[in-house]
C-alpha cells in the first residue's frame, strides 16, 4: 500500500513533515510517491497501535529519521523492532536509516548504509538519494509481484481450451502430467530431443532470441507456460509471457522490466505470432527488435509457415536468431501416459482404457492423436460419453465437428445454456470469420455478433452463455464493455469458418457467394479438404451439382473487353469454387473443370480449373496446360500464384507478379509433395516438376540444393513408368530439371 513509511520522534516532526511534503512531489513512474505519515494517516478514533502495525507491514521501506530522541522513543524502539524482524538480514533494504543528528547508533543500524542530513546545506542530495532508494524498493518489489502474477496466471488458464473459469486449469497437470515435448532443433540439427534438455543444456546468455515453432495443436502454448514456470539453465529467472496481439500495448512496460532486471537478465516469451496477423505484423516486429537487447532473451511462438513467410521483415529488424524449436508429434507412450494421467485424475479409468482401445484397433488413430489438440479433443469426448469409432478417427474435421455437437449438448445438460444450437452456431460462425478477416486487432465488440435488425439484447444474451462464451476469450476494452480476442484455440474457429463453407455448399446457390466472401488460407483449406473427403456419394454428388450451377450462374453474359480487366467479385468467387470442385473425392473429371478450362476468359481462373483437372486425373487437359506453360505469360502467372498461396509473399493472387526474391515456402511445398507418392501428389508431379523449374531458372538457378532435396530427386524415376507419354514427359523434364541444377547422372 506505501512505498515508504516514516518513522521519527515527536520532537522532530517539523523536519519530519518537511520531508513528507518534498517526498510527495515526487513520482515513481506514473503515480505519486506513495508514503505512510502518522499525522496524515492515521484518522481520528483509530487505533494508533493498530494502524501503525498495518502501514508498518504495508510499506516497502522504512525511512528512520535518527536522533537522540528517535532512539530513546518507545514508538520508534517499537517502530525499529517492527521492521527489524520483517528483514532481520537487510537484504530486502527495508530500513533506511535517515541520519538527522550526530547519534551513538545501535550495532542494528551502525551495519547499514545512512542518508546523511546532517548538514541543512545538503537537504537536497538526502533527498535525491532517499527518493532514488524508494524508487528503486517500489520497482523490485513490483516486479517481484509482477513475476509471481505472471506464474498465477499461467498456473490459473484453462487446461481445456474451451473451458472458461469453471474448468480445470493449468495447475490440473503441472507438473506431474505435463508431457515433456518432443523437439527437433533447425539451426543446430540433430537427433529429436525434448524441451527440457534442451532448455537445461546451456547457461543464460545475453541477447538471445528463440522461436517455437509448430502445427495448429502441437502444444506450442504449453510449451511457453511450462517455459514460463521452469527456464532451466538456459533462460534468466525473470519471465514474463505475453500474447503477441498486446505486446506493442504492453511494450513500455515490457522494457521497464528489462531494465529493472538488467543484471540478471530477463525473458519475454511471446505466444500467439501468428494470430497477430499480417496486417499488424510490422508493429509486432518494431516492438519485438525494441525489446531485444543485451540482457533479455526473446522466445516467439508461431505457426511454422506464418513464421517461414514473415522472417525475413524480423530480419530486417536486426532481430537476429539463434535456435528455432520445431515442435514434434508426440509418440504413442506419450499419449498412453498423458491418458493414464488425465483418466486418474478424473477418476475414471475407463477413458485411459478407451483410449489404448482406439489405438489398438483403429487403423491411423496414432497419427491423428499424436496431435496434443486432437488428442485432448478425444479425451473430453471419452470423458462425456461420447462414441468414438473409426470413423471419428478417419478425418480432422470429424473429430472437431464431433466435439462442437457434444460441447454444446453438454452444456445444455448442465443447463447452462437455454438458446438453440443453430443460434449459437451461427453467431460463432459469424465471430470466427470477422476474428479471420481482422487478425492483430484489438477484438470484436458484442455488435459484431448482432444481425441486421437484431436487439441488442440477443447479443447480451449470447455473451452470458456459457456455450457460446466459454470457448472464447475476452477482455475489457477502454468504454468498459467485453471485447473477444479470439477463440480459445484458434483451430476451433478455423473448423468453423470451414463448417460455413460445407455449409454453403449443400445449401446452394447465393449461399455459395457468402461462404465464399473471403478467399480463406490453407490452414482453414485443410479443414475444407478434410470436411469433402467425409461426405457421402450422394452428398459429393449434391455439392458437384451445386458448386456448377452457381459457377455457370456467375458467368458474365460476355467476355470482357481487353482494356477492362478490373477482377470483380463473381470473377473471385468462380476462381474458389473452379479450386474446391478440384478438391472433391471424385472418380472422373467433372464437365464443369473441362468447360472453365476451354471457356474461361481469366487466366487465373483457367489455371485454377487445369490444376483441378490434373487432381482429378484429366490427362488431355494436363498435356494441354504443361504446354500452355510454355508461354512466359503463362509461365509468370503460375509461379506469382504459387508464391501467394503458400505465403512466400503477402499479396492479391488475382494482381501479385512475381519479381524475384525468397520462395522457400513454395519450394518446401514441391519438393514435399515430389517426395510422397499418393494418388493426388502422383497427379500433380508433372506439373509440380515444371513449376519448380521455372522458380529456379527465374531465380537464376543461385539457390544451392540441400541433400534431402538432391535425394528426392534421385528418387523421383521409382516413382513413375516410362511407359507411357505421360512417363516419358515427366522423365524428361526431371532430366532437365537435374541438367539445369547440375546434378550428375546416376
């Protein structure tokens, strides 16, 4: 409560108050110095004893104002006592003796360090130096307060990331049940280790920066608490964690505490890079290069391709970096112990026993759990009751959606929640496209959620129901309503924006153009892809049928004229539906690829059908666009589109040219897919070949092959017969891909 408490005899209180009065002009940071005096104190009809005992244990320092008669005072013995047996060592500094006149000190005070006063000419110098010893009290003992806050808080989030404060939280596992992560090292390659190896395998160092990096689920935000509340030898004992979305908010008082911390070092740990977006990114990388400096270590949590596309604008930051942690699956005695763990915990050992079932009998289901997110999405639905088979175990998307259903029913058994399914689930929808579309914002105000002509009271309402708000989280914004962050884990609102999407597709016609209003990434394409391979025939059927007739529908009457080639909204939507009729579980090309190959008017829409006709398995318009590639317009466009897709650059692939520069995310993409050998990565290997050859003769063939790379090439004859024209073709541009590259015959 006090930064200071001052002690004196009653035959020096006017220097007593004069001191007073000059220390309260002065600030500690924002606010005022903070003192406890006696004569301003303590009210009328308060017990003196007892409140001076309560500013006594509520005050950070004790200022003694020492004379003859300080020292024979029984208050100020007392006072003395007091604070003597609150740091009996010194070590916290608590009393500061302020020496007023000549005195035969105790043995007590004679060991500590004084404030001289003596002199009335140097009142100003005591009185620097005492504000700078109350100033440098408050600031340890707050960043002390701060630190054990920042463990708190750690320990106090939701274990479940969809559990608000009625769940369990962090503590629930750490750390008799956190799974040590497997980590693999890209800097400094080696064998797979694990996170707490690595972090007790090398002292603090000072201007250290690390990155985390890891699939949506991987365990990258565990990973920074158990960083948080263990660094090991390698981090300074001083740690904060901050969600990348505050860190230019909280930045200034992000660097008071490295500079409080200078001596002994302190650590940022920033989750959440990639939610930041794209949009704000530049602020985040400003405010992280601020941050860096000689004592205090920086570790970043990211997705891997976020953090692959935007490294190079950090780099030019002068943020350098030392090691980058690529989180790994965990394996199946990882999951059967987190299992057995959590199933004791809750008293229920049937959900380990279920859990070692799915295993043992459903084919792939080590891949799918080896997934922390996906594994802990299991467990709850074990944990309710709910039926898992193979057919949970098949697909992403199914396990996700199973989840959602069994969330929302749960709480209506709780009785928790009192709106119908299809009002919640269509305000998360709504929420989680405007959290897609706006990332690195501040929030979404209430209002977001509110249809056209809705009350403002639905919108209370939703907010207050614990089926809807528990899987988000919130904070107070500045007019001191409820802002929402995010979801509680991001692939939740991915799931759904892909949801929507599904959605729109069965429904049809205009419902199509608002599924389809934003062109979405990858990681929400993946849940797209993964949602199309578990529909039924019947229902690909219905989505073909759909998809085709609203595509026909958006054609324009006539083709546009050469000099008008401004990219409507019905020419974007056409580009999105051409791309996921290419991604349906098909058995034959369907017409529609083959018309918007022949017929479409915008190059980017013609590529779009040609590489779903290539998925598909349509060799005559494969043969067709490899030689239509030929044409440096052609050529050019292909290569920009790829850059944009897969995140080498951050622009419009309807308008985006591609003038050089970095395109590893493109190249990890071709040469992962050249080294897989299913029926899609069979279907797109030609063309895959030939884009990479244009990337590297654009590029002027200065980018050096690694050996994984050369090795998938030696590879790649196995995986094609050169008994067929489409054998030879692919042969061939292989030769001349390694002719160029200059790697020899084998």
């Amino acid at each position: 409560m006090y930064d200071a408490f001052i002690s004196y005899s009653e035959s020096d209180s006017v220097w007593a108050e004069t001191l007073y009065r000059r220390l309260r002009r002065f600030r500690i940071q924002e606010r005022a110095i903070s003192l406890f005096f006696a004569p301003t104190t303590i009210a009328a009809g308060q017990s003196i004893p007892r409140v001076l005992s309560q500013g006594l244990s509520s005050s950070h320092r004790m200022l003694a104002v020492v004379t003859p008669e300080w020292l024979a005072s029984e208050w100020a013995r007392l006072e003395h006592e007091v604070s003597l047996w609150s740091d009996p060592g010194a070590s916290d500094g608590h009393l500061i003796p302020l020496l007023l006149k000549d005195a035969a000190l105790p043995p007590t005070l004679a060991r500590l360090k004084y404030v001289d006063f003596r002199d009335p000419d140097n009142f100003e110098v005591g009185l620097r130096r005492t504000v700078e010893t109350i100033r440098s009290g408050a600031a340890r003992q707050y960043w002390e307060a701060a630190d054990k806050n920042d463990r708190e808080t750690a320990l106090n989030a939701p274990l479940l990331p969809w559990m608000g404060p009625s769940g369990p939280s962090f503590d629930f596992l750490w750390p008799e049940m956190f799974v040590d992560p497997p980590i693999a090292l890209r800097r400094h390659p080696g064998p797979e280790g694990r996170l707490s190896t690595w972090l007790a395998g090398d002292h603090r160092s000072a201007r250290r920066t690390y990155a985390i990096l890891g699939e949506p689920g991987s365990g990258k935000s565990t990973a920074l608490r158990s960083m948080l509340l263990n660094g090991g030898t390698r981090l300074p004992a001083r740690r904060t964690l901050v969600h990348a979305r505050d860190l230019v908010q909280r930045q200034d008082v992000l660097e008071r505490r490295s500079s409080e911390s200078s001596r002994d070092g302190f650590a940022i740990l920033v989750d959440g890079l990639d939610e930041a977006g794209s949009a704000s990114f530049d602020q985040v990388a400003a405010a992280l290069t601020r941050l860096s400096n000689d004592h205090t270590t920086i570790v970043i949590a990211s997705r891997g391709d976020f953090f692959e596309r935007n490294f190079s604008l950090l780099q030019t930051n002068d943020l350098e970096l030392h090691e980058v942690l690529e989180m790994k699956a965990w394996n199946v005695s990882d999951v059967v112990d987190f299992s057995e763990k959590y199933a004791e915990r809750l008293g229920d050992p049937g959900v380990a026993r279920a859990i070692r079932g799915v295993l043992d009998t459903i084919p792939g289901a080590d891949r799918m759990i080896s997934n922390p997110m996906r594994l802990t999405l299991l467990l709850y639905l074990l944990a309710v009751g709910a039926a898992v088979d193979a057919i949970t175990m098949r697909e992403p998307f199914i396990l996700y959606r199973l989840f959602y259903d069994q969330w929302i029913k749960k709480e209506k058994q709780r009785r928790t929640t009192s709106l119908d399914f299809d009002t919640i689930k269509h305000a998360h929808m709504r929420l989680a496209r405007w959290l897609y579309e706006n990332r690195g914002s501040v929030g979404a105000s209430p209002d977001v959620l509110r249809e056209p002509g809705s009350r403002s009271q639905a919108t209370d309402k939703l907010i207050q129901d614990s089926a809807f708000a528990d899987l988000l989280t919130f904070q107070e914004g500045l007019d001191g309503q409820p802002r929402i962050l995010s979801f509680r884990h991001e692939t939740i609102g991915e799931f759904l924006i892909a949801q929507d999407i599904l959605d729109s597709f069965r429904v049809g016609g205009s419902a199509i153009d608002k599924g389809l209003r934003i062109t979405v990434a990858d990681d929400v394409n993946r849940f797209v892809r993964s949602g199309m391979n578990d529909l039924s025939g019947p229902s690909v059927a219905e989505v073909l049928d759909n998809l085709t007739a609203r595509y026909r529908k958006l054609l324009p009457p006539s083709p546009p004229r050469d000099d008008d080639r401004t990219v409507d909204v019905s020419e974007r939507v056409r580009e999105q539906i051409l791309y996921y009729v290419g991604r349906l579980p098909l058995h034959d090309c369907p017409d529609i690829l083959r018309q918007a190959y022949r017929d479409e008017t915008s190059a980017l829409n013609r590529r779009s059908a040609a590489l779903g006709a290539i998925v598909q398995g349509d060799s005559v318009i494969e043969t067709a666009y490899l030689e239509r590639l030929h044409d440096p317009a052609e050529d050019l466009l292909n290569r920009s589109v790829q850059l944009v897709y897969f995140g080498d650059v951050r622009a419009d692939m309807h308008s985006y040219v591609d003038r050089g520069g970095d395109w590893s995310r493109v190249r990890a993409e071709i040469y992962k897919r050249l080294g897989t050998s299913t029926p899609r990565e069979d279907r797109l290997r030609w063309w895959d070949l030939r884009t990479l050859r244009s990337l590297y003769r654009s590029r002027g063939y200065r980018d050096s092959l690694t050996d994984r790379e050369v090795e998938i090439l030696n590879a790649l004859p196995q995986l094609f017969s050169v008994d067929s024209d489409r054998g030879r073709a692919m042969a061939q541009e292989l030769a001349d891909l390694r002719g160029e590259l200059g790697i020899p015959e084998r």
